[in-house]
C-alpha cells in the first residue's frame, strides 16, 4: 500500500496544491476499500450510494 501511495504522488502535476492531493488521495482511497469491499461480497444499498454522491458534489 505504501508504494502504491508513493506512485500516486509521484505521478501528480508539480503544481497541485496540498488540498488537491488530499481530495484526490482521499478519492482513491475510498475507490480501493470498495473495491476491496465488493471483492469481499460486502454491498452498498444504491439510495446510501446516491446520498454519499451528493455529499461529493457539495465540495
């Protein structure tokens, strides 16, 4: 996990602001463990997804 964190980072434009990185770090993170989540069985009921989505526009 600490190398693939490492490769994002690198991977990111010099000019990103400390925000933008926690926003987009943040945003992979959260793909991972659903990823992590689905391969387990584990699901989301859609209308909890669609209330977190809309808590994402907001920002």
């Amino acid at each position: 996990m600490k190398e693939e964190v490492i490769r994002r980072i690198k991977s990111l434009p010099e000019s990103i602001t400390a925000r933008e990185m926690h926003e987009r770090m943040d945003f992979i993170l959260g793909v991972q463990e659903a990823l992590e989540s689905s391969e387990r069985g584990e699901r989301v009921p859609a209308e909890k997804v669609r209330k977190k989505i809309s808590t994402w526009a907001s920002r």
